[in-house]
C-alpha cells in the first residue's frame, strides 16, 4: 500500500508537469493550428537557466526565478518574432512542423553549448526531510509542483475569459477571420500564444528540476509525453490537457513501478495508439465543426521546384553516374571511403523519408526507429541465432511493416499532424527499447557483427560494399519515380496538398498513407541492416531519435520534394563534421540553424537553388519567375483563409486565354466515358444492366443536417431523373452546398436517405460514392495547386487506373499503355474545355474561371455518369458562362446525368430540365425553368430580391 502510495504520488507530481506541457501545445495549437514540437524544449531550459541564476550568479530563488522567465520570454519573443511569423501563413502545414522540429533541434544544440552534456539537478526549494502521511513520504518539492500547476491552471483560466487579450486568443481559435474582422490583433494573440506556452513550459521545469535531473537530451522527450498527454486529453481542449497529463503521469508511474521502465514508454505509445483508433478526438475533446467542403486554413505560397530541362537534368544524372561508378578508385585510399559509405546508407533511408515526407507530405520525426529495428533484428538474428544475412533482412522487414502498419493505421485516421506525434513517440520508445534490453546490449550496444553478405559473398571490403548501397540506391530512386509519376502513386502528392480534396475525389487517401509509410519503413529497414553489417556494430546512439530529427533535417537542407535534392542534404550533413571537429561539437545546434534558414530561404532546398542558378536567364526560369510573382499577387494564391461562402476569394478578373471553342463538341474530342472498359464498381454495373427508364440517377429523401443550432438543412427531397441536368438554386447559406456534402458522404445525415440509382449510399465514404459513379465540384475549387493541368485532370481519372502499386513502380509494361491512354484521354478533355495549352502550367497559375473549367475537366475525367457541380460558373464573365452553358448541355448529351448549382439564372435557366428551390434549408418549389420562373413564392423568396437589385 505504501509502495502503492509513493508510486502514484511520483506519477501525480509528473502528471502535472505533462499537464503544463499539454495546456502549452493545446493553447499554441488553438491559435495557429500548429504543433509547437520545441515546447518541450522549454521545461529544460528552464531549469536550466534557473540553476545557473542559482549557482553559478547566487542569487536569491525567487530573484533566479525571476531572472529565469524574463530569460525564457526574451528567447521565446525573438524567435516568434524573427522566425515563427514570418513562417506562418507562408510555408506549407508540412513545413510549418518540420520547422518546429528544427526549432527543438537548436534549442538542444544551444543547451549543450552553453550547459553541456552533465546533467543537473537544483537543490529543492524549502531543504528538509519528506513529510510522512501514512507511510507514504510527501517531499514538499511534490507540494510546490502541484500547486504551481493549480495556480498556473487557475491564472491561465482567468487570464482567457477575463482579459481582452485572452479574450481575442478566444476567439481567434474560433475564427481567426472572423476575429480579425472584429479587430482582434491577430498577430499580438499569435504571439502571446507562444510566450505563455513557453512560460508554462519553463514554470514547469524549474519546479519539476529538484526531482530529478535533466540535460540537453530530455527536451525531445518532455515534448513526447507533452504531445502524448494533449492527445489523450483532446488537442485544444484545455481541461482536456490538465486531464490528458495527470492521467498519463499516473498511469506512466503505475507501469514503470509495477512492469519496467522501459515499458514505461512504450506504455505511452501504446496508449497514443490505441487512442488514436478509438478516440481520435482524445478523451475530452471535441471533433472540431470545421467545414469540410473549405480547404485548410493555413496553407503557403506555392513552391514549384524548378525543374530542369529533360535532356539537361538526364544528362547531369548520367554524368553523377558514371563518376559515383568510378570512384572507389580514386577513394580507396583515402579516409573519406567510409563518409562515402555510410552517406549511402543514410541515402537509401531518406529516399523513403522523401517519399513519406518530401512526396506524401507525412511528417515523420521517426525515420531513424526503423533503421533500429532493421538494424538489430538482423544482427541479433545473425550473432545469437546464426541465420543468414538475408533472412535477417527479411526479418527487419518483416517487422518494420508490421510496426509501420499499425503506426500507419493510428496516424492515417486523423489529420497529417499526428503522424509527426506517432512517429517521434515511436522514434524515443525504440531508443529506450534499444537502451533498456540485455539482448541489444543497452547503452553501449552490439559488438563483433559479421560483414553483411549474401550467399556466402561477403561484402567486407570498402569497395564491395561501395557497389552493393549505391546500387541499392539508385534502385530505390527509379522505383519511387515511377511510382510517384503514375496514376496510383500520384495519390501521394496529392494527399500532401489537400487530404479532403483528394478523398472527396475518390482517392483513398487513408490507405494510400499506410501505404506510403509501409514504403518508406522498408527502405529504412532495410538501410539499418545494412548499417549494422558495414560498421560491425550497432547502438541505440546511431538510430536515435535525433539521428531521426536530423534525417529531417538532411530532407529539407536538400530540397524535400525533388527526390535528387535530399542526397545532396545527407551528403552535406555527414561530411561537414569529418571536415572540422569543431562543426561536429556544434552539429545540433548548426542542423537545426541551416533547417530553420533553408526552411526561410531556400523552399526547395540546396538543389532547388542549383536548378535555379543553373537556369538563370534562360526562358525556363522567367517563366518560372513569372508563376511565382502571379501566385504571390493574385487574391487566389496565397490562400487565404476561408471559412465562410463569403470569406471566400474573390476579385479575380483575369480572364483565361480560352483557345478554340466557339463550338463545344464532346463528340469528337472525348469518347463517351466506358465504363465497361473502366472497371465501374458494382452500383453502376449494376444499375447499368437493370437501368430502367424510371429509375431517377439520384433520389433524395427527407434529408436533414444541423450544425451546433444552425439547421443547414430541413427535410429536402427531390430526383435527378437519369441523363438529365437538374439545378439547385437559392439565396446564399440556404443549404444547397451542404446538400452536396451530404450526397457525397462527407457529412453524415441527421435523418433521411440517399439513392444513387435506387440503391442506398449510407455508410459509404466519400471514395467509394466516387466508385459508385458519381462525381462532384467544390464551390471553391479544389485543384491541387502544385500538380500541373494535366496532372490535375489525370488525378481525376485515379478511378479509372486499375494497376497495382508494385507494377506501377516496376513501370511495367501494360502500365505505361495505360499512362498513354489516360493522357490522351486528359489531353483531349482539357481540349474541349480550352486548357490545352496550359497542360504543363502549375494549376495554381490559372485564373478563378480557369480553375473552375479544371474542375470541370477533371469530372469529366473520372467517366462518372453523375455530376453534381457547386458552382461551376463562379468567377466567370458572361461569355464564359455561356460557353459553360453550352458545354454542360454538350456534356449530357453525350449520356451525363448534371445537378448544377449556381447563382446565374441565365445560366440555370437556360441548362436544366427541372429546377429545385431551396430557402432556409426548405424545398420551396420544384420543377421545370418554366414553373419555377412563374411560382409566386419564389419570386418572393429569391426573385424578387434578385430583380430590385437587377
Ligand atoms: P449554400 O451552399 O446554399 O450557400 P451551405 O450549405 O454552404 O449554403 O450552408 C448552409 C448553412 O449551413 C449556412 O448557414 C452555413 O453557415 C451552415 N454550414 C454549412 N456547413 C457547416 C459546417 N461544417 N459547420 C457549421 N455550419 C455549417
Ligand atoms: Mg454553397
């Protein structure tokens, strides 16, 4: 019972910590949706800063204390000021993490700079004796830490509902938009933000330091169990958080009292896990209303890697090649032969990082686990049990995509940023199996590993071994790129601009990044065995968590994204420190200085910048110039937020160069889409054999959806009959967008149903409504603005790729007979619509008009016999709507069923077969242009505001 008693006070004390760290995430979180990694950074710091105060300047506790959080303040101001809001609103989500990520990695380079590596612990605050309750011992540090929690907890609530700038914190993590509108400093709330995380982080570890003792290294850790106990508790709930530490703090205690320690860790990656799959909102948290059909809030300025000419960066390719083959010979004697090697190694792990981070847009901070794992499940395998090399590899296989698989699972639920919190708990959890086991030799490692060798040949030498990884290398590179430039594997990129918009597109997004987190663990895997079988040893130092902070590192310093680029990275990285000892002493705190600036400076990295220096001058690179003056100037491009039908961007008035369509003809450019060639799903075959004429294309029932109080939508019914195009109209906020929401299964009904030709879509998701033959538009268009034109179309066509991902990457043959036929067929589709001659322009350069006649094409694309376009004439001018006209009349005739909504009337009008009025979430009339223009209550209704303001 004492034992009992002295554990769960130890958890409890911890908990608060954790709580403090969590309320720190959930408060910066609420404000800029970001994940503030570096937060654990701060409970080090400041303890450590408060020890020297205390030691080392003598000061007087409470003056130290003082001094301590003006230090923290400081530190914390200048890099919000100087670093984190330039960032903001102007790198990718993605980036936004990986700086973060780079801020924990300086934060810790500066601590062991300053402090070192000695671990330090400060005297308690009032010395004496634990008190004695019941024989459980109460040290009155204990006492000190939870009251500061309380007290911080209680000043933090008031400081949120009783100040105005609390107040404005409030309500920018409503709506940030809307706070600005009323005047709220949106900038001075960001900042705060970060000053009082920091605060909380720095209180806490002043407090939790005479408990035990820390040093640069336990930062990434503080932050783990931070980000752990903010998703237990629900990100962004601040109750939730204080909830989320206390119960992982006890809950840590109970297992590492009663277990082990090491399975103290991975109790908590467990419980993230396992949480994540049942609860994804985190125990007291709530799924947030965000408008799903509105793409993300805080999105970048494009960056475009600039591409080299095909013949110029083939021939650069085979000129790397032939000098990498020649090499050995001019190495063998020199001391750089191992850099070289090992280089390799880092190399074959970070072309799966690029490909999960760089390509995918999954943030891993967890790369370096896998190499473990394959690292220590083949030398163990090997040393211990004698089997061969390559059943060792297969074994780290084995394993890796089985952890990678369950990972993957937990992180692809929810949004891309857990995968960045699964993945850095993951990454500690394998170093402290790696550090707590008999088995893998603890601290100090596996000694006496045999050369790696297959079959009996045995790759011992320099040389030998020099072949076998870059050969790996250059093989892992080819497979990637066929995967990321064919249909299936264009998924990826996708998915790393706008996960809904892909879903919505039927794109299975949620598999695609297991998938791509399976691929990528490979390669790691794979990497780390081989490591082991090079350098004859294997600890937990090599393939720690911050081996896998500075593969990150490594991706971003090289340009993430270009696939090339992050090899110049490693190679940079690993050879700085063999040029001067002195660089290696500061290796953290330079990595994590060159990530925050390439992150500014230099968006696609060292290799971009080469692109760029090479091209200067040339048409290539004015062009590309000019894309990116236009997406900076342009209202559309720097995406700002929108969170509303209003908010949304307007003002755009460049029309598009439309090439050739005075007539619109689908008869000649498109074939009619065939589906008997496409592989439809079961619905459409179906429906294709026992189609009726009365069968109605869609048939909606009674359909209601409410929001918080807002009832968006009140018992709407109404049919599509087949091949015909029916609009949807009404005022403004009446609910027609959230019937297209409810139709495509990205909101779920109050009540009511929905058929696709006579057969219920309950319960499906939005992808496989898209098998099912339906296709929609968003009213802000959802074009993935970093894919080309024609890239963008032949996302459309995903459904219509049947290929596997291994034969896609194989490019096999019938694979790339496939790839032609799609372009030919997106190619003449953007034909019809008048994109052609933009095909190869990035999408975001289009026009609004443009982007919309995209989305067009891309519904075209997926040979979906339903279209349901919200808002295809938007942006446009009368001319182009009356091509857009005549083009959707094209588009049924050739066997289309349309639901069209739009504002236009003479467009409406002049299209649809039948007409249904919405208002206030009601049907208030319905049928043919004709009735509708004649019905009294909605001339009241709609009309009559239409006319006085005509
Ligand atoms: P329309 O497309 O006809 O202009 P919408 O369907 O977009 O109208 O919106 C109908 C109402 O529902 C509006 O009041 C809108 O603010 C509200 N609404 C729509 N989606 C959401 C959501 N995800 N959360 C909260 N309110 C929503
Ligand atoms: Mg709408």
């Amino acid at each position: 019972m004492t034992e009992f008693g002295n554990i769960l006070i130890g958890g409890i004390v911890d908990g608060a910590i954790y709580a403090l760290l969590a309320l720190g995430f959930s408060l910066v979180f609420n404000v800029t949706t970001v994940l503030a990694l570096a937060q654990g950074a701060f409970v080090t710091m400041g303890a450590l800063t408060m020890n020297s105060f205390m030691v080392s300047a003598h000061l007087p506790i409470a003056v130290a204390f003082i001094a301590t959080l003006a230090v923290i303040l400081t530190v914390t101001g200048i890099v919000e000021w100087v670093i984190i809001r330039p960032a903001l609103g102007r790198i990718s989500y993605t980036n936004l993490l990986i700086l973060m990520a780079g801020l924990l990695t300086a934060f810790e380079g500066g601590a062991f700079l300053i402090w070192g590596s000695i671990p330090y612990t400060l005297r308690q605050f009032i010395p004496g004796k634990p008190f004695d309750v019941g024989g459980v011992s109460i040290a009155s540090q204990d006492i000190w830490v939870l009251a500061t929690m309380i007290v911080c907890v209680g000043l933090l609530w008031v400081f949120l509902t009783r100040t105005t700038i609390g107040r404005g914190m409030r309500a920018t993590a409503e709506n940030m938009d809307a706070a600005r509108l009323m005047g709220v400093s949106v900038d001075r709330t960001i900042l705060f933000s970060f000053l009082i995380s920091a605060l909380l982080g720095a209180i806490a570890g002043v407090v939790i330091a005479p408990l035990t003792s820390l040093d640069f290294t336990s930062m990434a850790g503080f932050t783990t169990e931070g980000l752990i106990a903010v998703t237990l508790g629900g990100l962004g709930s601040l109750f939730g958080s204080v909830t989320g530490g206390m119960v992982l703090g006890v809950m840590d205690a109970l297992l590492s009292g009663y277990v082990s320690s090491t399975f103290g860790t991975a109790f908590g990656l467990i419980l993230l896990i396992l949480l994540l799959i049942v609860r994804p909102q985190g125990l007291l948290g709530k799924i947030r209303g965000a408008r799903a059909d509105i793409a993300a809030r805080l999105i970048g300025k494009e960056h475009m890697p600039i591409q080299l000419p095909r013949w110029l960066s083939r021939s650069g390719m085979l000129a790397v090649g032939i000098v990498m083959l020649g090499l050995p010979s001019f190495l063998s004697q020199s001391k750089y032969f191992t850099t070289f090697n090992i280089v390799g190694i880092f190399c074959l792990a970070i072309v799966g990082l690029e490909l999960l981070t760089g390509i995918a847009g999954q943030v891993s901070l967890g790369q370096a686990g896998f190499m473990a794992i394959g690292g220590y499940t083949s030398a163990i395998l090997v040393i211990h049990y004698h089997v061969t090399w390559i059943l060792g590899l297969l074994a780290g296989i084995a394993l890796s995509i089985a952890a990678a698989t369950l990972l993957g699972l937990a992180g692809s639920r929810v949004r891309g940023m857990y995968m960045a919190i699964v993945t850095l708990a993951f990454g500690i959890f394998v170093e402290a199996v790696g550090n707590g086991l008999g088995i893998t030799g603890g601290p100090s490692g596996l000694y006496g590993i045999p050369s790696f060798s297959i079959g009996g040949y045995s790759f011992d030498t320099e040389t030998r071994f020099y072949y076998l990884i870059w050969g790996l290398v250059a093989v892992a590179l080819i497979l990637t790129g066929n995967l990321i430039r064919s249909s299936r594997g264009r998924i990826f990129r996708v998915m790393h601009e706008d996960d809904v918009g892909a879903r919505s597109l039927g794109l299975d997004t949620r598999r695609a990044k297991v998938i791509v987190f399976v691929l990528s663990a490979v390669l790691g895997s794979i990497a780390g065995t081989l490591y082991a079988g090079y350098f004859h040893y294997f600890s937990p130092g090599m393939v720690g968590s911050a081996v896998s902070l500075e593969m990150i590192t490594m991706l971003v310093v090289g340009g993430s994204g270009t696939q090339l680029g992050p090899l110049v990275g490693v190679a940079l990285l690993m050879f700085l420190p063999d040029v001067s000892q002195r660089i290696a002493n500061d290796a953290l705190v330079i990595d994590g200085a060159l990530l925050v600036l390439a992150l500014r400076f230099l968006p696609s990295g060292l290799y971009g910048g080469f692109n760029q220096l090479m091209l200067w001058g040339t048409r290539s690179f004015s062009r590309y110039r000019n894309y990116m003056s236009n997406a900076l100037l342009k209202p559309g491009s720097t995406a700002v937020v929108s969170s509303g039908d209003e908010a949304e961007i307007t003002g755009n008035t460049v029309i598009p160069s439309r090439s050739n369509h005075s007539t619109v003809s689908f008869n000649e450019g498109v074939e009619v889409p065939e589906h008997a060639e496409s592989k439809p799903n079961r619905i459409v075959r179906g429906s294709l054999n026992t189609i009726a004429t009365n069968v109605d294309a869609l048939q909606v029932e009674g359909l209601s959806k409410s929001f918080g109080g807002v009832q968006a939508v009140q018992g709407v019914s109404f049919e599509v009959a087949e091949g015909s195009i029916a609009a949807l109209i009404g005022p403004n906020g009446a609910g027609k967008s959230t019937v297209f929401n409810l139709v495509t299964s990205i909101y779920a009904p109050d009540a009511g149903n929905v058929q696709l030709w006579g057969r219920e879509i309950r319960g499906r998701t939005p992808d496989q409504i898209v098998a099912a033959g339906l296709f929609r538009t968003f009213q802000t268009s959802r074009i993935f603005r970093r894919l080309t034109v024609l890239e963008n179309v032949l996302v459309g066509g995903y459904i219509l790729s049947q290929n596997s991902y291994f034969a896609q990457a194989l490019w096999m043959r019938n694979v790339q007979r496939k790839e032609k036929e799609l372009v030919r067929r997106a190619l003449a589709i953007l034909d019809a619509v008048g994109l052609s001659d933009r095909a190869n322009d990035p999408a975001f350069t289009l026009p609004l008009a443009g982007q919309k006649y995209l989305d067009l094409a891309r519904a075209l694309m997926s040979g979906a016999r339903l279209l349901l376009l919200d808002e295809p004439g938007a942006g446009m001018n009368d001319a182009e709507t009356a091509e857009l006209g005549a083009m959707l009349l094209a588009i049924r005739d050739v066997g289309h069923t349309i639901l069209v909504v739009d504002h236009n009337m003479d467009l409406v009008m002049g299209v649809a077969d039948e007409v249904t009025v919405m208002d206030a979430g009601k049907v208030i009339a319905n049928g043919t242009p004709d009735q509708i223009q004649r019905n009294e209550s909605v001339i009241v209704a709609y009309f009559g505001r239409k006319e006085v303001r005509a």
